[in-house]
C-alpha cells in the first residue's frame, strides 16, 4: 500500500491478515484521500468518493463512499475483497 503520507507491506496468509489489511486499508483512504494497492497481480486504486458523486460499485451496483478502481471497473470494498479469493 502507497499513500501520499507513507507506505506499508503486509502479509496475507489467512483470512484474517486479508481483513486486518482492509480494515486498514478504509482507515488510511478516509484519512488520506487514496491508496495505490498491489496485492499479488493486482494492482488498483482506493479512492474516497464525494458523497455527491453518487457512484456505484460496476459489480453490485451499492452507492460507493471508497471506490476501488482499476481498469475501468470501481468496486465497493466488500467486492474488492470477494475478488481477491
């Protein structure tokens, strides 16, 4: 993970590292705006969305308050999540 205030390398061994890297994923992007994510061979963008973007996740289609985008596509985080597995 890359932010405009640092960066940070994590394990994903379990389940439980992929929610803990989440977790701190939403808590960085709500403070810093967005992230630069590489997680294996995937690489994308967690933004936070403007509460009058009305965006919505290309997948399940919730209104989205973080954006996870790359290659065109913004999913919601528990989207993003279910992707990875």
């Amino acid at each position: 993970m890359r932010s405009p205030t640092g960066g940070m390398i994590m394990p994903l061994r379990s389940e439980y590292d992929r929610q803990l890297v989440f977790e701190h994923l939403v808590d960085r992007v709500r403070r810093d705006h967005w992230v630069d994510v590489s997680l294996g061979s995937q690489h994308w963008r967690a933004m936070l969305v403007a509460p009058d973007a009305k965006l919505t996740c290309t997948s399940c289609g919730e209104p989205l308050s973080i954006a996870h985008a790359s290659g065109g596509s913004r999913l919601c985080t528990r989207c993003r999540i279910s992707s990875l597995h």
